[in-house]
C-alpha cells in the first residue's frame, strides 16, 4: 500500500507544518555541516558546536561552502559576528 503524504487543510494547519518542515532541514544541515567539519578538522569545540546550533539556514549554507577551500575550523567559521552566549 503506498504511503499517503499528510496535507495539512487549515491555514494554521499549513504554517505549522510548513515551520516544522524548515525546522527538520535546518536540523540537518546543523548535523550535516558538524559531521563534516568533524572529518575534516577533529572534534569540535563546545562553542562551535553552539555555533552551529544557533545558526540560521543561510549560514549553515555559507560555512558549508567554505569547508570545501578552508584549512582551519577558524576558517570556516571567520568573519561572522558570534551569536550570544547562551545561559
């Protein structure tokens, strides 16, 4: 029997599930982007960790690129303003 996608019906109902979609891919660009970085440099560092877990999508992308030319974690992640530090 083939899967049936859910199709939300209501207006809340689509902004909901549409959030929660972008919120599923932004979580796996977050693991994506760690395991590579992992690969490439070592374990990373608390802060970078944290890093990559408040950063938005856009970022995810431009860090993302930049792992394929950079030499150093510092690389990767230079230049962008450091998100607060979290309590």
């Amino acid at each position: 029997m083939p899967l049936q996608r859910f199709v939300p019906q209501s207006d809340i109902g689509k902004q909901i599930y549409g959030e929660g979609l972008k919120e599923g891919r932004s979580q796996a660009l977050r693991s994506l982007l760690a395991k590579l970085l992992t690969r490439r440099f070592g374990p990373l560092s608390e802060a970078a960790m944290s890093r990559i877990q408040d950063a938005e999508p856009d970022l995810l992308e431009l860090w993302g690129e930049r792992l394929l030319s950079a030499s150093s974690l510092d690389d990767v992640l230079a230049g962008v303003a450091r998100p607060p530090i979290r309590s």
